[in-house]
C-alpha cells in the first residue's frame, strides 16, 4: 500500500501521484501534494520539505521567486517570519523587508 495520504474527498486509500498532483481513483478528485487534509477536516500545509506549517513561523525561501508586475526577485535563502496561512493556491501571507505584502506558495519555502 501507498504512503500517500488518502484522499480528503472519499477518503480512499487509492490515491497516486501525478506529476505535482494526487489523484483519487474513485472520484477523480484532484489535490496538491503539499496539501494534505487531517482527520479534523482542516487543511495542514507543508513546506517543500513536508514539515507543517503554522501561523507566525518563519521560513526561508529555496528558489528565486520573481515577483510579478516588478523586475525584482526575492532571493534563496530570503528569511520570512510571522507567516499566516491562507487558503487558495497561494497559501502563505507574509511581509518580506524590502517587497512588503506577498503571497507564496508553500512548495517554494523551507520551515526554519
């Protein structure tokens, strides 16, 4: 059996990994896999490396990240703190020195 975490719709234990995404078999529900539904019913998002993470913690950016409508680009290794977590494809608020309110993707961090 696979590692990978039920599916949060039907919760069937058959879900598998295309590309970025898990699929259900099922019901054809589609999810990210830095996303992974609990037993509670809320959403817990991990880091890139598949760490939880919560309101207030602090992180570091991994990747480049090109800010848009800007030619700026946040650098490797950027320190974020006092991140929120909200819903949508952009799942973490936070106020970096120097570009102020951004939103980002949680693949992109690493928890500190």
């Amino acid at each position: 059996m696979s590692d990978l975490a039920p599916c949060p719709n039907c919760s069937s234990p058959y879900a598998y990994e295309d590309r970025d995404i898990l699929v259900c078999p099922e019901c054809a529900h589609e999810w990210l896999a830095g996303a992974v539904a609990s037993v509670a019913g809320e959403m817990v998002i991990t880091d890139a490396n598949g760490n939880p993470l919560a309101d207030g913690d602090a992180v570091t950016v991994i990747k480049d990240l090109k800010v848009k409508g800007s030619s700026n680009v946040v650098k490797v290794g950027t320190k974020v703190k006092n991140i929120r977590l909200a819903d949508g494809d952009h799942d973490i608020d936070c106020k970096i020195d120097g570009f102020g309110q951004m939103s980002l993707k949680s693949e992109f961090v690493k928890k500190i």
